[in-house]
C-alpha cells in the first residue's frame, strides 16, 4: 500500500480507487501538536478514495493515536486513545445527497485539492472531547484541602438507632 501524498487530488484518487496507509507521528499534525504531550507517538492513518453513484468523490478512512491531554478535574495528565473513523461524500449540489446511502457525511462544495495533513487534522480534532478527563473518579483540582481519609461510618449505626426508637 502506498503512503499518503502530501495534496490530496479528490476526483483524480477516487476515479483510480486509490487506497493509502501511512504512520505519521503527532508532531506532524498542526493544531494537534500544540494541545498535547505525547507529540513522539504515531499515528496511523488509513484513507479509501472511491466514486459514488458513478460520480460523487467519496473518502473512507480511519485515523488511530493517542493523545496525552490534561485533565479538566485534576489537572493532570490523562491518555485518550482516539479512532475517529469517516465517510464522506464531497457533493456539488444539495439535492445529490438524497441519492446517497444516509451512512455518508456529505461535504458541500470542498476544493478538488486540499492537504492531507490539514485534512487529517480535522478529523482528529473534532473526535477529541470537549472536556477531557480520566475515566476513574480522580481528585478535583479545585478541592484544594488536603485528603484527609474520612473514617468509615458503621452502615448499621442508623438502623441501630431506629431499632432502639421502635423499642421505647
Ligand atoms: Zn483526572
């Protein structure tokens, strides 16, 4: 499998039914490389160009990495393993969406030629989350009073009270 070309030409690649698969690592992708930690880790990315209903350019493709964020509650570092995958239909006209199978995003009026790079951005911005955090119930940043380990209250204590209320 070849690697991904620098421009993406949409109808040229879709026509031929080209199919790439490249590693890139994070550093290599604007926007993303400033927002996280792990900019040495690689990203696979895999793209499928094809033509739909004998003339609309499409584009399947999945990227995988992760991304080291920092978390929206402790402020520390949390790993998000991110697999956004897409299919996309680039249309000219809105009314071309209608013959489309529904599982495509349709893309109206995108440039014939665009960067890959830019383009694979894109799909791994939108698939970070807003607020990222880790999935364990860490420590919030803003209960800055230090842990103090509360002792355990007997889970019987209050049925022994109602006990002894019915009693007198
Ligand atoms: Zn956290």
């Amino acid at each position: 499998m070849q690697g991904i070309p620098a421009n993406i030409k949409l109808l040229s690649f879709a026509k031929k039914g080209l199919i790439f698969s490249q590693t890139y690592t994070v550093k290599d992708l604007p926007r993303i490389r400033d927002i996280v930690s792990n900019v040495d880790d690689q990203v696979n990315v895999k793209l499928n160009f094809y033509i739909e209903n004998n003339k609309i350019p499409c584009i399947e493709g999945s990227v995988e990495l992760e991304v080291a964020l920092d978390c929206q509650r402790c402020l520390k570092e949390v790993k998000l393993h991110l697999n956004p995958v897409f299919k996309l239909a680039f249309i000219i006209h809105e009314n071309q969406a209608e013959d489309l199978d529904p599982s495509f995003e349709t893309i109206l009026n995108a440039d014939e030629e665009f960067s890959a790079i830019e383009f694979i951005t894109d799909e791994v911005l939108i698939s970070i989350p807003m607020i990222p955090m880790h999935s364990h119930e860490c420590q919030s940043y803003k209960d800055k009073s230090p842990v103090i380990e509360q002792k355990r209250k007997n889970p019987f204590a209050v049925l022994e009270q109602l006990k002894n209320s019915t009693k007198e």
